[in-house]
C-alpha cells in the first residue's frame, strides 16, 4: 500500500504495519488507522496517521530507554485489544531544540496488539510515571551502537 507522509514523502508498506485505535490517539481522536514504521538500527518508530498526512508521532521502546519500567495492563484494555500474549509497547517521544532536553512519555504508552493490530493509547492512573522523563536516562552511545 502506498502512503503519503509529509516527514518522508510517499512510502510502500505493508498491511501488517497497519494499526487501527478506535479511539484514536490522545488529541488526534479522528486518527484511528495508523501505519507502524520501524527505524533501521534504533529503538525508534514512527505512528504515522493514514488519515492526515501530517500527523505522525516519535515512538520508542521504553524498556530500552528504561529498564525498570512497568505496569499492569487493565483488564479491560486487555479486553478491548484482545490481548492474550503478544503485546508490544511503545511511548511518544518529544525531541526538544536543544536535544538533551528531549522527553518520552511513560504515563501514556502506546498498547499495539500485533496480532489483531489494533491499538490504544493508555493513561495509567495511580502511576508515578510522568509524560515528561528525560530520553537521555541511558546512556549516548547505547543509540550509536542501535540499541545492542
């Protein structure tokens, strides 16, 4: 499938790289289809909208960014999602201007199921996470070497 993007031009993907959140994405309601672009060598990827062109979001593994970092899913996020094993997790990440200032948000992780490829924003309440850790809790070279 070919799509348009404003950041990259026109990109050929794949119908597994689709994600449907019915309920879109925090702020971007009206976006429910999304395509799941993976960066070569990176713990990066992008959510890029397929409804509007514009509308893309910096994602990053966050348990390569933070070890320790965990949480239990809801059950009924669970069950929206038809998680039974496979799960994967990623987090919005904000690159700032002056880069060590750049965040990632692990108060509201991107829930992806892969195998219906569905997904959902999910806040998580009683946490002590915040949408606003520092991207740079690990250490710079750890992204030269592409996360190995």
């Amino acid at each position: 499938m070919i799509i348009e993007t404003l950041t990259w031009g026109t990109l050929d993907i794949t119908e597994e790289q689709i994600y449907h959140f019915p309920k879109g994405v925090l702020g971007f309601e009206e976006d429910i289809d999304f395509a799941l672009i993976t960066v070569e060598d990176g713990p990066f990827s992008y959510l890029q909208s397929l409804e509007n062109t514009s509308v893309s979001f910096l994602l990053s593994d966050p348990f390569v960014l933070y070890p320790t970092y965990e949480f239990e899913l809801p059950k009924v996020d669970k069950e929206e999602l038809e998680i039974i094993d496979d799960v994967n997790v990623r987090c919005m990440v904000t690159i700032k201007e002056e880069l060590e200032h750049s965040t990632v948000n692990l108060l509201a992780p991107i829930v992806l199921n892969p195998i219906t490829r569905s997904g959902k924003q999910v806040v998580l309440h009683n946490s002590n996470y915040q949408t606003r850790h520092s991207l740079w809790n690990v250490p710079h070279d750890h992204f030269e070497k592409g996360g190995e």
